[in-house]
C-alpha cells in the first residue's frame, strides 16, 4: 500500500518535497501539507490537489499521515519532531535537527525511550551520486588511509537574515555530517582559522569562514565556507589517501570551447545541484518505511553535527582547538 506522507512547511524545500512525493516517489503519495504562511499553504495546494491544515499539530494527527516531512525553519524542529514521535509516526527532518545540542539530546531520549529510530535527517548529500563515488572509493581502499579531507562549500548569495553563526548551524552542519559519513568516525576538535572578510558582504556577516576539524583518528578535515561568493553554487571535496586521492568535481552536463576558452556551466542553487540527491533521498526514505528496514542519517547523525557546530561557535569565541563535547552514544544508534 501507498504510505501517506504529510509535509510541513512549504517554502522552497518543503514545496520541492511535496512535488516529488506528489509525482515522482513510488510507494508513497502526498496526503496533506501545513504553512504558517497562508498563501503559499494555498498555492500548494492548488498546485497538487492536495488537503491543507491550519496547524502542525492537526497535520501530525491527522490519521491518513502516516509519515511527515518537516521543511520548517529550524527553530521549529524540536516540538514538531517531538511531537511525531509521541504519536509514532516516522520523520524525515530537513537539517538541522534542532538548533542545538540540548534539543537534539531530547528527541535522542524520546527515540530511546520508544526503543525504536523514527527519525531521519535530511543530510542529502549522502545520496548524491559523486560523494557516493567518493565513499566507495575510500571504503575499497583504493586511496590508502585517509590523510587529509578539503571541502568546499560556497554560495551565490546569502539571504539577508543570514548571521555568521548560521554559516556553522544552517550551511556548515552539512560538511560536517559529509566529514564524519566519508571517514566513518566523529569529529573530536575544531578551530576556527581568521580569515579576511569580503568586501562585498553586509555588516556584521564574516564571510567566508574557515574551520579546521580533526576526527577520532587524526585525520585533518578543512572546511571553507563561503555563502555570499557571487559566481554560483559550489560544493566539492577531496579526499587525500596514502597511495591517492578522490574528488567530488563540480558537475557539469555540457561545456562550450570557443576561441581559446572553455566554458562550463555552474548550479545557480543548492536546489539545482541536490535536485537528484534530494529525490533519491525521500525514495530510500519511503522503501525503508514500507521494508521495516530504514537506513540513511539517523538522529544521533544531526546531533554530533550540531555538536561540532556549536564548537566552532565556541573557538570562534576563544580562538584555538576546542574539543567536539558529545554524550555515549545510544546502543540503539550503533
């Protein structure tokens, strides 16, 4: 049978998942959606042909929901994700997992009280095609032992509400979770390295940011964000190994060679770069549901990220190595 899966929040992500669930998802169909925002609730709706409720909470007891997805802005996330799990319903929560260690470790203990991993973190890139390559090659050991991780994570523009300790807990989370899947190991300390701010950014924004990051067994992690680059979207890494390397490269469907230049194009957005990643992501989702074997990102994955997010927040404001400050994990996350 289809599992009836509802949506809450409809801004860009949400809106996105919603259609994919309504089109392009087998095993599952769109059974409602929620927006604080009645408009764009309405022109959703509209668009699918789909039940709207007033509030979350309606949303989440609603007994044709079966499951939710949860693209509210992260503030939101600890009493919604708390709340599906009270009523048993599987979740598929969009980074972060909550704003902060403190709230993640609640809906860790609700998990653990019910004995059973109901939510899923929406760190996509784990589905993409490229970083899977990556991982496959470090698995098989086709690079040696890993030396030293670089990633790129840069942006066309950055939205006016945007602070500088946003870049760790809403963009960096993501390199995060990408450092610790590839390497299979935690993250143990950070630092922040000073860099100079660009001049085309608005005040007080520091942009870009670099933060360094060791994991368990030594390996160096550097991170460089910059969400206000003003060229594109670009995401890639490299991995360097003992006997070779492998790289996540900018994808790219075409090229044109012209009078000595090789032009190729570059994705405007992270919606346009994951589009598959994302599709692929909510499929796993829904064959996990429907298998009784789920997989992918679990809730101890979105609170060690914002772990080491609050740390670089914490060397940002100290300087030097600050140590990644995570509880014993849960058998249930072993």
């Amino acid at each position: 049978m289809s599992i009836g899966v509802g949506v809450l929040g409809t801004g860009s992500i949400g809106a996105d998942h919603a259609r994919r669930l309504s089109r392009r998802v087998s095993g599952a169909h769109l059974a409602a959606v929620f927006d604080v925002d009645p408009h764009r609730l309405s022109a959703v709706r509209e668009e699918l042909g789909v039940a709207g409720h007033d509030r979350a909470e309606d949303l989440i007891e609603d007994p044709a929901v079966e499951a939710v997805v949860i693209a509210s802005p992260g503030s939101t996330h600890t009493d919604l994700v708390l709340a599906c799990t009270e009523m048993g319903k599987p979740v598929l929560c969009e980074k972060p997992l909550a704003p902060t260690t403190k709230e993640c470790l609640q809906i860790l203990e609700a998990e653990v009280g019910r004995g059973s991993r109901l939510v899923r973190v929406g760190f996509m890139r784990r589905y993409d095609r490229g970083y899977v390559q990556v991982k496959r090659a470090i698995d098989e050991g086709n690079i040696g032992v890993p030396l030293v991780l670089h990633c790129i994570h840069r942006n066309l523009t950055a939205p006016s509400f945007f602070t500088s300790d946003m870049t760790m807990t809403d963009a960096a989370v993501h390199e995060f979770d990408v450092a610790r899947w590839l390497l299979r190991e935690e993250l143990v300390q950070v630092a922040q390295v000073p860099v100079k701010r660009s001049p085309l950014v608005p005040e007080p924004l520091r942009d870009p940011q670099v933060v360094l990051c060791k994991s368990e067994s030594g390996v160096l992690v550097e991170v460089e964000l910059f969400v206000s680059s003003q060229y594109g979207y670009d995401v890639r890494c490299e991995v360097v190994g003992s006997t070779g390397l492998a790289s996540l490269e900018t994808p790219t469907t075409s090229a044109v060679v012209h009078r000595g230049l090789r032009i190729q194009g570059i994705a405007p957005d992270w919606q346009t770069r994951f589009a598959l990643a994302y599709l692929d992501e909510l499929q796993d989702w829904v064959d996990g549901l429907r298998s009784g074997h789920t997989t992918g990102p679990t809730a101890w994955d979105g609170y060690a990220a914002t772990a080491v997010a609050e740390a670089c927040m914490r060397s940002d404001d100290k300087g030097g190595w600050t140590a990644v400050s995570l509880v014993d994990r849960p058998k249930l996350y072993w």
